[in-house]
C-alpha cells in the first residue's frame, strides 16, 4: 500500500478482521496488524499457512464459515493494495500526535532478529482481545499445570495435546469446548470442575431467553462430553496439584457456597496434565497508555469505555471485542463491524450496513452483551478461593513471591495490587503483572473491578529494535 493508511487494526482476531472487512468494504485503506502468523485470533487459531495441510483443525472450529468468508475479503483486498496486512508484527506502543496515531511495532517474521515499525493514521482501532484469568493454588507451578486457553491454543495452533489424562478446573462455560477438543484428539478428559452451580444461571432468565443459538451451542457441547462420559462437577475446584518432575495428581474440594472447600469432602485424581481458568482479562496496555477512560464489567475486570458506535474517549480511537469486555466471538464480530461503520462515519465515507441490516447487527450485540453480563454473575470468581492457599503458593510466578510474603504486605498496609507490587516486586517481572496481578488485585480489593498497571511497553523489545527507530 504507497499512500497512508486511513485507518491502523491492532489485532485479527474475529472483531479485528469483521472490522477491517466492513471499513474496506467501505473503501477506506486499512493497515492490519497482528502479532500472530495468522488472521484468526484466539477463537479462529489455526496453525500457520505451511503447516495446515499435515496438521488439520479444522473440526475443533466453530463458525468457519464466517471465517473463511472474513479471510477471503481480506485477502481480495491485500490483492488491491487497499490492505497492507502485518502478520508476525507486535505493537508495543501507540501514541497520538497532533491527530495521527504512531503505532510503534516489531516485526518478528526474521526472529530472533527484531525490526522497528512505525505506522501512521489518522484513526486507531483497538481489538487486542483478552488473556486468561489464573487464580493461584499450590502446584500450580509444577509442569504439565496449563491454563485452559493454552491448552486450547495448543490443539488449535499445532495440533498439540498437552497430556493423555487431562483434569478441568475453573469456572465458565469455556470448559466444555476445550474439554470437547481434548477428547476429539483422543484425550481422556477425567473430570471438569465447575466452581459454580448451574442454578446460578435460573436468575438470569432474560438473557437466557433472548440468545436461544447459546443454548444450542451449550446443549452440543453437552452431548459431545455425555458422548465421551466426561463428568462435569459442579461447585467443585482443583485446589491442588501435586508431583515431581511434572505434575502427577490433583487433589479436587467439593466447595461450599463461598468457594471454601467442604472438610473431608476432597479426592485425588491422577492425571499428567492439569488446565485451568477462571475466565478471560481484557488486554488494555495500549487504550490505556492512550488515555482512555475505563469502566467497570460485571467479571470483575475494568474493560475499555465505548459509546454504542464503540468509540472510546479518545478522539479517532475505537475498540471492539474482549476490550470492551469478554463475550464471545459472536459478539467481538458485531461490534467490530459496529465500530468500522463509526470509523466510515467520522471519516466522512459511505455506510456499509444501512436499515435492517445494521439494526440486526446492533440489536445482536445488545443481547449478546446483556447474555455475557448474566454469564458473569453466574460464573464469579469464588469468595473464598485464598483459603485454598498456603503461605508457600507462589503467587508471582516471575519473581516468585509466595501468598505468605504478600499476606505480610497486606498485613503492613499495602492495600491494591501496586502497593502489593511496590512493597514486594511481585508483578515486576517478565509478564509484567498479566499471569499474577489479577490474582494479587483479589487478594487485596476484590470489592473492585481490577485495573492493570500502565505498561508503557506493551511487549518486551530488543535494544537493537529501539535503536533502530533513531533512523
Ligand atoms: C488462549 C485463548 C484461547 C481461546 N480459545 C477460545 C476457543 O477456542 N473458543 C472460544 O469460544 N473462545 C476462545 N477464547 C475466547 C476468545 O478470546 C474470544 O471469544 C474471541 O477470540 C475474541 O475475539 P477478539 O477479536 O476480541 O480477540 P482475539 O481473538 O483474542 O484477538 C486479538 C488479537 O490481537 C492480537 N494482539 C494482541 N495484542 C497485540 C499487540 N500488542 N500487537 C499485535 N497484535 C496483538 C492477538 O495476537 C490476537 O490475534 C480464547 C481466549 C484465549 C485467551
């Protein structure tokens, strides 16, 4: 692409790509950026170009249909030059100057060789999606013990299964595909904790209703593990792993009410590979260093303030999909078509969707949004999950600082996860906070929705690559 972009996408995940189809379509030029080989994202991860045809997932997919249309608009218009599309390219900072956005990036396609990118536009478009949410517990730490999320990258990225007698634990309806996947690889899924209990959903009955495609996709999900005799255990957790070398067994709590384990209610499984999740974390480094106002989300997590049209606070910033909280894929593809229609708006273009059709989007998005807040308050982070902890639990994985070490934090007055940081450098590792600050935000101020700490640096870069940016 020779002429400046109109708009920069950070992020081809499902809202990155709908919203780069719609602005395109609109006639705007778009620079896509992502730090993966591939368009997909999380939800559609596949694994890179050359390695698909001796490594199929496709059958782990949903809504590939949606995909492979998404991917074929792009690709049409990278063909135009009207899309200049950066794979293998992370963003580490974006700054506004005077009215133009400088998206600074790293391209890693020569890895480990780092080169600087600098990319201009007058409009940024955020959709950096989410990561997983990890509650600490003793063992946690011991290899083979993986977030959900990352066993389902494995099996979708490269066609890996992390073990072949793999325990479930967390909380949220994102168990049952990642169990689902693992036994469609062969996998022996031997239990899937759910902390919560499935009454919590009766209270909700709104939402419920009005996304009826929820049910059916749950009901498949239910069906493919009654198929494979998985047990689903509700109002139980993994609150211990345990082994050697790697880890070996889990030890799983019935939970009471407030999440603490029922005494003499506790058994051992054995097993060689252990997930884990208590759902999803926004990923706002770059809105936040941008300077947008946040807002607090039903899950606990402060998630990026958009109006309707998925305009931030920020002049020509946009965001769409786990940014502005964790829906789903559906619903990071309405409102990524949402906020290109802003972008076409604001930049003075022509609409893509009009009448029926953007009322049908908008009026999806609604009810997928009012279907993730009941999931929320159906699926919370227990009250009482510290007392599964003992003072040697590693909380911060990159400093190792123990829960014992923090609890003397807390004990001296430290009172939120950047005093805890201050006073004892968990957080200030490689990760910068992304595995440990949640679970040290719960530690302290639960009663808060958690705020990451500004990362000026959104991924760590070689001094070579900000040198490069002298010339
Ligand atoms: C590990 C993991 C696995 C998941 N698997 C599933 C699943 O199998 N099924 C399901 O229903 N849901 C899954 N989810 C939930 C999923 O996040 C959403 O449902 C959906 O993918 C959200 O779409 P999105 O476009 O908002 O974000 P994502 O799909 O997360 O896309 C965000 C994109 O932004 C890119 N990115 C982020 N930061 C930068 C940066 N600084 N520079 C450049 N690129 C950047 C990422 O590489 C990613 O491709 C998963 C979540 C995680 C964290």
């Amino acid at each position: 692409m020779s002429d400046p972009a109109d708009l920069i996408i950070v992020g081809a995940g499902p809202a990155g790509m709908a919203a780069a189809a719609t602005a395109l379509a609109g006639g705007l030029r778009v620079v896509l950026v992502d730090s993966g080989t591939a368009v997909g994202g999380q939800f559609w991860r596949h694994p890179p170009e050359h390695a698909r045809s001796v490594i199929p997932t496709e059958d782990l997919h949903h809504g590939l249909r949606e995909y492979h249309d998404l991917r074929e608009a792009l690709a049409a218009h990278a063909q135009k030059g009207q899309l200049d599309l950066r794979l293998h390219h992370h963003v580490w900072s974006a700054v506004r100057q005077d009215d133009v956005f400088v998206v600074h990036a790293v391209d890693r396609r020569k890895a480990p060789q780092e080169i600087a990118v600098v990319l201009r536009a007058p409009r940024l478009l955020v959709a950096t999606g989410a990561y997983d949410r990890q509650l600490p517990f003793p063992g946690w730490d011991l290899p083979g013990v993986l977030t959900i999320g990352g066993l389902q990258a494995l099996l979708k990225g490269g066609g890996v299964a992390a073990g072949s007698r793999v325990a479930l634990g967390g909380t949220g309806p994102f168990l049952l595909p990642v169990a689902a996947s693992l036994a469609a690889r062969g996998v022996e899924v031997v239990t899937v904790c759910e902390a919560a209990h499935p009454r919590a959903w009766l209270r909700h009955p709104g939402p419920l209703l009005r996304n009826p495609g929820k049910w059916a996709e749950g009901a498949g999900y239910a069906l493919t593990l009654v198929r494979h005799r998985i047990p689903v255990r509700p109002r139980t957790a993994i609150i211990r792993a345990e082994g050697g070398a790697r880890v070996t067994s889990v030890r799983v709590a019935s939970l009471a009410p407030d999440g603490s384990p029922r005494p003499g209610r506790e058994r051992r499984i054995e097993v060689d590979a252990v997930g884990v999740g208590w759902g999803f974390v926004p990923q706002l480094d770059l809105l936040i260093t941008l300077g947008c106002a946040l807002t607090d989300s039903a899950d606990g997590n402060a998630v990026v303030a958009a109006d309707e049209g998925l305009r931030t606070t920020v002049p020509g910033l946009y965001a769409a999909g786990e940014t502005c909280g964790v829906g789903g894929a559906a619903l990071a593809v309405g409102e990524g078509r949402l906020a290109a229609e802003s972008v076409l708006a604001d930049s003075g273009a022509a609409p893509v969707l009009r009448g029926k059709r953007l009322a049908a989007v908008r009026s999806a998005v609604a009810a997928q949004r009012a279907f993730a807040r009941a999931l929320a308050l159906a699926h919370p982070i227990p009250p009482a999950w510290s007392s599964w902890l003992t003072d040697e639990t590693v909380v911060c994985r990159c400093e190792e600082v123990t829960a014992g070490v923090i609890g003397t934090a807390r004990a001296e007055g430290a009172c939120d996860h950047r005093q805890v940081k201050q006073l004892t450098r968990a957080g200030m590792g490689w990760c910068q906070g992304r595995m440990c600050g949640p679970a040290v935000h719960c530690l302290t101020d639960p009663k808060q929705a958690y705020r990451p700490a500004e990362r000026l640096v959104a991924t760590p870069v070689t001094l070579g690559a900000l040198a490069d940016l002298d010339t």
